[in-house]
C-alpha cells in the first residue's frame, strides 16, 4: 500500500511540473505562431525527397 501512496505522489508532482511548464511557456510566449513549426516540417520533407535523402528507403 505504501507503495501505491508513492506513485501517486509521483504521478502529482510531474504533473504540476507539467502545469508550470506550460504556463512558463504560455506567459514566455513560445505558443505565438505554431503554424511556422508545421511549415517548417512540411518544407524540410519536401526537399529530402526532392534531393533523394529518404531515410527511410523506397516507398
């Protein structure tokens, strides 16, 4: 039973740590333009295919 009483302790704390980071984040601003990061990974994709870097091998 003790045990149990200590993961739920842990499960708590990480997440209010969770919480503060994102309310960190939210005050900081990081969320202003999310778009950019999606076009950022649509673009990159793009160009590994276009120069024939795919990673993953033929589709």
């Amino acid at each position: 039973m003790e045990l149990t009483w200590i993961a739920v302790i842990a499960s708590v704390c990480m997440a209010l740590a969770a919480v503060c980071v994102f309310v960190y984040a939210v005050k900081k601003d990081y969320f202003h333009n999310i778009e950019d990061a999606k076009y950022q990974v649509f673009w990159s994709d793009l160009e590994e295919k276009g120069n024939g870097k795919n990673n993953q091998g033929s589709r």
